[in-house]
C-alpha cells in the first residue's frame, strides 16, 4: 500500500467512487508540489542567512514556525584579583631581563623624592632631599630584600618556582640575623619580612624576569590579600597589615606601594593612602 492508500483508508471508511479519487489525487499532488516549492524557497533562505551568521562568528537555532531570536550579547566574566596578579606574571615573565652598569630605584611619596643606584659590585650611589638634589657616592651596600641581604649573583640564581622561592626566602630570613628593639624576630616579624621580601622582588630589585614572576605568583596565593578592583595606576590590593599595592597588569609592574624597603634595610610606611610611586630599571649613567 502507498502513501496515498493509506491516506485514503484513513480517512474513507467507506469505498468512493473513481472520479472523486482522481480528484483527490491531483489536488493532492499540487498540494505536495505547492508546498515543496514553498519550501524549497524557505529553504534556500535559510541556508543564505546560516552562511551569512557562520561568517560573523554566531550561530542562531530556531524551530520550525517560530521568530528568529536574536543572539543574546555575551557578558564578560568577572576577573578577579587573583587572577591580575598572575596575569601581572605572566607579562614579568616573558619581558627582557634588561641590562645597564647601574640599577637605579626611585621612590616618591609626600614630595620627597630618594634616588639609589647600585652597580653589581655592590656601589651605591643616592640623591635626596639632604644631598640638596646631587648624586652621592656611599660606598658600598648590599641589596637588601627586607630582613635579609642579597647579591646580584643571588638574585639571578633564586628559585623560579613559586613555593621554592617562599621556601628559599623563609630559609634567609632566619638565617640574616635580623632583630628588632624587642629582640629576635618572632614569627610575626619573619611573616611580615617574607611578604615585604616577594614585595621588594617584584618592585625594586634587579631579580630576574622568571622570578618576578615567582615572586607575583607567591603574592597571589598569599592567604589575606584583598582585591581593591581599579585604583588610578592599575589594580589595587591590600596585603595583611594593611599594606597596599597598585598593580599595572599591562607591564607586570607595581606603580605604587604603602611600604619599601630602602637600600639600608629600613621598612617606611607611607600615610598617603596611594602609596608611594616606586620605579626601578637598568641604567648605563649616573646623572651629573
């Protein structure tokens, strides 16, 4: 039995007669040809605007006999602090180590202004408000993490792994001998030297591209930091004991902190709430 049979035996109980089948026949025929024609053009149109929504990237389904939707507008996630923070290494990472005969840290904050240079022999050179704006000579100094001391040989050679590096860190800082009025460190202080150490290596000392990016990476998973969202300068974030960060995640550099660490070994804390513009990079003079 075909298609038209059934059609017929289902819908006839009784059997009719030859012409009203024959009609029946050919209306249905046109009717089938009709509507494939009518499809047929419906058909072709979609595949027009298909082609046309896979050329620019969207994808839109709909059911037979319904309204086209428009593509609902994507909503961009939320980036997190977190997630700055390692984009900010990600970028330390992969910039040139850069090179110069003196590495030179500025730090401005309440209109002082303290300029350090350093040559890899350990030289060191500053300018500020009690050197009446000349460049002096101080002999020699080492490079000074918080608590503890560190050679530019060291700095090149310090773990690129993140929990390396805070293990290594941990390891100088209880081994440098530091003290405060009170005494020896206790573990307060050692936690306070440790973020001001993965601090300085991500803002004023000549540490290498990869362990910048170590240093970024142990800031990140370090437990308290708070998320500030955007602060003029980049990402702001606030560290235990209230210490403030801004962030440029564009050039994996901080742009200003609340504390440093000066070339002494001394901790200043800024009031300002911005904190102080710090910038440090490789040089080949001293200005005259």
């Amino acid at each position: 039995m075909n298609d038209l049979q059934t059609l017929r035996a289902a819908l006839t109980p009784d059997e009719p007669a030859q012409d009203v089948v024959e009609r029946s026949r050919h209306r249905l025929q046109n009717h089938m040809l009709t509507g494939r024609r009518k499809r047929t053009g419906l058909i072709a149109v979609g595949v027009g605007v298909l082609a046309a929504a896979v050329a620019a990237g969207v994808v839109v389904a709909t059911l037979p006999g319904t309204p086209a939707q428009a593509p609902s507008q994507a909503v961009a996630p939320a980036v997190t602090g977190q997630q700055v923070l390692l984009a900010a290494a990600t970028v330390a990472e992969h910039a040139p180590a850069g090179t110069g005969k003196y590495w030179h840290i500025r730090t401005a904050s309440d209109k002082q202004v303290y300029e350090y240079w350093f040559t890899s022999d350990g030289h060191m050179w500053f300018r500020g408000a009690k050197t009446a704006g000349k460049v002096m000579p101080l002999g020699l100094y080492p490079l000074r993490l918080a608590a503890a001391e560190v050679t530019f040989e060291q700095l090149r050679t310090l773990p690129t792994d993140p929990a390396a590096l805070r293990d290594w860190l941990v390891n100088a800082i209880a081994h440098s001998g530091a003290r405060t009025s009170a005494g020896p460190l206790t573990a307060s202080d050692r936690e306070r030297e440790l973020l001001l150490s993965m601090v300085s290596l991500v803002s004023t000392l000549p540490a290498p591209p990869a362990v910048r990016a170590a240093a970024f990476r142990s800031i990140a998973a370090y437990p308290g930091v708070q998320d500030l969202g955007s602060v003029p300068g980049g990402r702001g974030f606030l560290l235990p004991r209230d210490y403030r960060l801004v962030v440029d995640p564009a050039t994996g550099r901080i742009n200003r902190t609340s504390m440093y660490v000066s070339a002494d070994g001394a901790i200043y804390q800024v009031a300002d709430p911005q904190g102080a513009q710090v910038g440090a990079e490789w040089t080949d003079s001293l200005p005259n």
